[in-house]
C-alpha cells in the first residue's frame, strides 16, 4: 500500500503543506534561545521572589514584586509548557520545572507549618472534626451502653463468663467469690511511684492499640468497629457486676472514672471515626464511593490524631493520680473534670475556622 498517496487523499489540503523540510535543529536551538532570551528577566525575578518566601524574608519583597507574583507563576507556567513542546535545550528545561514547582507551593501550596498546625488543630480544628461525627458517637455511644449492659447479663446469669471475658491474669484479685476487703485492696494507690512511667508508657501502648484498632476495622462498614465496642465493653459491664456485689461499686466507679473520663471518651471516638467510614461507604450519597470514603477518612484521620493526645493523658492519669490518690470523692473530682473539659472542648469550643488550608471538617 502507498502510505504517502493515501496520506494526500486523506489530507483536504493536498500534499503541498507536508512537503516542506523539518525544521533543522540548528533554526530550533536558536529559537529556544531566543524564547529563553525574551523570558530570562521574569524568571529571574521570580526566583528571587521564591527564594525570599523559601526563607521567611516576606519583609524584604516589594509590594511589586507580591503583587507582580502570581502573573510572573502563570508565565513561567506558560513557557513551561511552551518548552516542553518545542525546546531542545535540557539544562533550561529542568531549571524551569523546577521554578514552576517552587512558585507552586508559594502561590498555592499549603502555608502551615508544623507548629501553626499544631496551634489551629487544638484551637478548633479537633473540636470540628469531633462535631462532625455527632451521629456516629451516638451510635457509638449506644453500642458501648448496650456492651455494658451484655456483660453485667452475661456472668450475673453465668458466673463462669466472667472468666471467658476478663483477661486471664489481669483480675489481680478481682474474682468472683473475692470478699469486699480484697475487691478494695485492688484498689488502694501504690505505696511507691517507682516504676510508673515504664506503667503509663505500657498503659499508654495498650490504649492506643484498642483505639487504632477500633478505627482500622471501620472500612468493613464499621461493623468489626462496633463489635469490638461490645467486647471491650462487656469486660466493664462484668467488673462493675463484681463490685457490685459486695457493696463497692461506688468505689469502682470513682476509681475508674480518674482515667476512665479520657480513656473510655477515646474509644468512643475510635470507634465513631471507624464507623464513620463504614457508614460514608454503605451510604455515599451523591458521591462515588471512593470520593465519599475519601472524604469520610480525612475527617476521622484528623480526629484520631487527637484520640493519641487522649491515650497520652489517660495513660498518666492511669499511671499517676490513679495510682497516688485515695479518696473516692478526690478520685471522682479528677475524672468529673476531665469529663466536663473533653465535653466542654469538643461540644461547646466553636471557634470560626480559621484557614482554608486547614482540613474540612
């Protein structure tokens, strides 16, 4: 087949456009030079303008040079993608890659830095994100209510399921039949602080595993979330059926409630971002799955930020106060505040959002 004489009949113009030579590369190489020649200068001044925001010297632009920023972006974009069409020189290519990437994190990259960052997650940021879980937590909530309540059943109509959901090894004395001194004694603070922080640290890792894992297992609908819930929560419900069988779950309480305010408000929030992604996945609305899980996972992500922060706390109010102090009203003291400052931080702390950088809530 005669691909040339094909080519004409295709071609409405006829043959004679195509019949001019290619382009020499010594006639492309000089108009490279020519187009790098015409744009050095706004190159130049835009390097010099990056490289002073590269290194915090807002103070020494000129309100020319902010002003002239984004034109001086847009046109080392333009000869960007000008070059690379037509450009055979390599050197001034890379160099101008690199500037449009530069400008790029300028003009419209991020701007926070770690420590802004820091500042505007705990100044509203966390709280935001926590707010828009609500429906979660409830669900959530419910579910861990509804755990307790299964493992009080359980080993009040089964003694025996008290060991099937108290860790072996972790009664310290607290089993069924134990007397109401010896439930107490499990109680009494430590009589030295040796050792403590290797505890709070230990403390510290356990929590945290619970609560990732809580979150981890929310891309199955949320369901292995939920469950997890419930068991973790059925071993509260079995404890609180023991005390409460000699008398002194009253002092159970206070003595969880030191940590328990921080800890157990951690979980619920663990489980709430894992169920969040679940339940953006089974429902996605208007939105693709994927774009809807997407968007599901930034929102809890940043919510299991904070969920460290708390493990953090918990573990040393587990490790120290818990430990130290004695008294069931001083006990309950600490955790009411705890209690009241987590729902008064995410439920009543409504800043304005401060940022368009800042992650939506």
């Amino acid at each position: 087949m005669n691909f040339t004489a094909l080519a004409a009949r295709l071609n409405p113009f006829g043959q004679r456009r195509n019949s001019a030579a290619p382009l020499e590369p010594v006639n492309t190489a000089l108009r490279s030079d020519r187009f790098r020649l015409e744009r050095e200068a706004d190159w130049l001044r835009l390097e010099a303008i990056i490289k002073r925001m590269e290194q915090g010297k807002l103070g020494r632009i000129s309100d020319e040079d902010l002003l002239a920023l984004p034109a001086l972006y847009r046109t080392a974009a333009s000869s960007l993608a000008a070059m690379r069409e037509t450009s055979l020189d390599a050197a001034t290519l890379a160099y101008l890659e690199q500037l449009v990437l530069r400008a790029w994190f300028q003009v419209y990259g991020p701007r926070l830095g770690f420590f802004r960052w820091l500042r505007e997650f705990l100044l509203g940021g966390w709280s935001r994100a926590v707010r828009a879980l609500s429906l979660d937590i409830l669900i959530t909530l419910g579910v861990m209510v509804a755990g307790v309540i299964a493992g009080w059943l359980l080993v009040a109509s089964d003694p025996d399921w008290y060991y099937r959901l108290v860790p072996a090894g972790s009664g310290q004395g607290r089993v069924p039949g134990a007397s109401a001194e010896d439930l107490l004694a499990t109680l009494a603070p430590a009589d030295e602080i040796g050792g403590l922080s290797t505890f709070a640290a230990y403390l510290f890792s356990n929590n945290a595993g619970v609560c990732i894992l809580a979150f981890a297992l929310g891309f199955a609908f949320g369901i292995p979330s939920l469950m997890l819930m419930v068991h973790n929560m059925a071993l509260l419900g079995a404890l609180l059926w023991l005390f409460d069988g000699q008398g002194v779950v009253v002092e159970l309480a206070a003595w969880l409630s030191v940590h328990g305010t921080t800890e157990l408000f951690g979980i619920l929030l663990s489980g709430a971002a894992g169920l969040h992604i679940g339940r953006s996945m089974a429902f996605p609305g208007d939105q693709s799955v994927l774009a809807s899980a997407a968007a599901a996972g930034r929102r809890s992500a940043l919510v299991m930020v904070g969920v460290v922060f708390m493990m953090i706390i918990a573990a040393l109010l587990e490790a120290f106060p818990r430990q130290l102090v004695a008294g069931t009203p001083e006990r309950f003291a600490i955790g009411g505040v705890m209690l009241t400052f987590w729902l008064a931080y995410f439920f009543l702390y409504a800043p304005r959002k401060p940022s368009a950088d800042e992650p939506a809530a």
